[in-house]
C-alpha cells in the first residue's frame, strides 16, 4: 500500500493502528468533545477519575455549573463529597452512552468508560468493592477501576468473581501486573466453577508506563546518578513488554493497557500487540499529526544495554522490571504508587473545593 493509498483508507495513525493491527485505543476522558474525537479515529474505550473530572469541569464549566446547582438541591442533605461522586457517576455514564454500541458490536470486550473507585479507600478492600459494585450497574458497559495495592487485590478478584470487569490501576511494574493477572484468574474460575457466564467480561491490567519513568528521573536527582540522555525514557517500555511477554506465554485472560504518557513509545513500541493504548486527547492530537510509521514492534526487545545499566543503576527499576522485585505487601509503598495515589486523593479534594464555590460561594470575591 502506498502513503497516498494508506491516507484514503485511513483517517490517521491512531486509526490505521486500530484498523490494522490487534492493539486498541481508549480515550484518557471521559470529556464528550474529546472522546467524540476519539472514537472517530477509532477508539473503543474511555477513562473517567476524579483527577479527570476535574479538567473536564474546568473545561466546560458554564455547562456544568447549573447541572452541580441542581444535583446539590436534589439532595439537600448531601456532603460536598457525596455530590462530587454523583458528578463523577453522571459524566460516566453520559460517556458510557457513546461507547455502548461498541460495547454492543464486541459483546463486551471493548466499547467500555473505566471508572475509579475512591482513591482514599486503598486499604479498604470492603469500601472498594462496595463501590465497585455501585458502579458496574450503572450502565451494561462500566468497567471499573481499582488500585493494585495489597488490600486491592483481594477486591479485584471478588469484583471478578461478582462478573464486575476490572481495571487494575495505580500499577507500574512486572510483579502487580502478574498479581493482578493471578487475581483476575482467581475469580474467573470461581465463576466457571459456579457455571457463571464470563464471555462478556473484558478485563484489563493498566502499567503506567509514564509515571515509572517520572520516578526513575526523580531518583536521578535525588541520588546525584548520571545515565545516557534517554535511557529512562525506555524503563515503562521495557517493563511493559516483559509483562506482555509473560501474559502470553502464561495465558492470562486480560489485556495489558499502557497509561501515563510521556513520549511517542508508550504508544509506538506497543503497536501490534492484544493490548489497550489510552492516551489523552492532547497525545492523540499529537500522534496524529506525526510521521510515526504504525508497524508492529511490541515483540522487538528494548536495547539490552538499555535494561542491563537501569537494572544497575536503580534497585527500583530492578523491583519493576523482575517477576519477584515486589512482594504484594510492598506494593503501597512503592515510590510511584504513593506520588499516584496522594495525586488522585488530591483530586478528590480539588473536586470537592469546585462544589463548594459552587453551592457555598465566598461572599468575600463575590
């Protein structure tokens, strides 16, 4: 196919890779604008947070402003916080709206808005399931986020076993993608073994690929290291293809998803594998505008030089990158598990402030 023929048939690099190969696109909001956008180049699935919310309300505020006024009367009891969520579910699901054809057309695999449970409940795997549950019956095609903490795990299988699709987060290494996996596991044959349908679920396993590197870089200046200009770059990479190589050979029945991107590979070098790439709106503006060549390169190894001097220079990367780095019991105490989930707690509290001065405005800058 020649460049003229290929810009015919598709109508940019993120849709020639969804069109051509294995590997899927979500949208990283679930703002309608951006995942309209999206799904037109291609994209089957969306992400929804507080954090998330957040930009979206600060986007298109004068629509949301009266809609926040309302929910708040409807409920004249409610805390802030109580109608932060209630924002958090109608955004949801008013995206979860868009993709239920798709959900429709792929029985259940994909067409899916990824939801969050509370991030302030990561020791709570009870509160997590809870509203896990709460979550997935408010539209056919919720999946629903959960933290890969230590307490996380046992709230994924459970959620599995209840038929809940999961989508394991605030993960960035080797050994929670594989206790993730076990889990999900774990909770499918429990469902098997009752006669409970499992083939309309579409479980998923998020790396944040970005965030690993965000912290290996923290670590540089920290502890005074030097390393070749971009090998950091590559650390989420690296950890992302170990994982997916593992999930094949094992058979694990979820799909990895990379999140958190900082540069073209967390989208580039996982092309052509059975895998979810969910970038934001701004990343997919970006890759579609690019020279990207869209080929397969999941199964090409990142530089061994590359891992071997990570591996030698940062026991951290060492903890992502090896089978047995992590123990479930180190997970929360992970570096970029603790910046991800003080940030997403943060965005809880940045949500409730936007209420407030909303239904309980200063008089002082009125």
């Amino acid at each position: 196919m020649t460049p003229a023929e290929s810009h015919l048939q598709y109508k940019s690099p993120l849709h020639q890779m969804t069109q051509a190969t294995p590997t899927c696109l979500w949208n990283d909001s679930a703002s309608i604008e951006e995942l309209t956008y999206s799904i037109e180049h291609g994209a089957v699935g969306a992400t929804c947070n507080p954090v998330i919310v957040v930009s979206v309300l600060k986007k298109e505020m004068p629509a949301w402003k009266s809609r926040i006024r309302e929910i708040a009367a409807s409920l004249p009891q409610a805390t802030e916080d109580e109608i932060s969520w209630r924002i958090i579910e109608e955004i949801s699901t008013n995206a979860a709206k868009l993709l239920k054809p798709i959900f429709d057309r792929e029985k259940g695999r994909n067409g899916r808005l990824s939801i969050q449970t509370d991030p302030r409940n990561y020791r709570n795997a009870d509160a997590v399931l809870a509203q896990a549950t709460r979550f997935s019956q408010l539209a056919p095609n919720m999946i629903v986020k959960i933290a890969v903490t230590r307490t996380g795990l046992s709230a994924i299988e459970e959620a599995t076993y209840r038929g809940i699709s999961i989508n394991a987060t605030v993960s960035f290494t080797v050994p929670q993608a594989i206790a993730v996996a076990e889990a999900v596991e774990r909770g499918l044959r429990r469902r098997e073994m009752e006669g409970l349908d499992i083939s309309t679920m579409g479980p998923v396993c998020t790396i944040m690929v970005g965030r690993l590197d965000d912290w290996l870089k923290v670590l540089l200046d920290k502890n005074n290291l030097s390393v070749d200009p971009g090998y950091l770059e590559w650390a989420g990479v690296a950890v992302f293809k170990k994982a997916y190589k593992i999930y094949r050979e094992r058979g694990y029945r979820l799909r990895l998803l990379s999140a958190a991107f900082r540069n073209h590979m967390h989208w580039s070098e996982f092309i052509g594998g059975d895998v979810v790439i969910s970038p934001p709106y701004s990343w997919q503006r970006r890759y579609n505008a690019s020279d990207i060549e869209v080929i397969p390169r999941i199964d090409k190894p990142v530089d061994p030089k590359m891992v071997e001097t990570l591996l030698s220079k940062f026991p951290d990367f060492e903890r992502a990158y090896m089978e047995n780095g992590l123990s479930p019991e180190e997970f929360d105490t992970f570096g970029p598990t603790r910046r991800t989930l003080r940030q997403f707690i943060g965005g809880c509290a940045e949500m409730n402030s936007i209420v407030r001065d909303i239904i309980l405005p200063n008089p002082d800058t009125e």
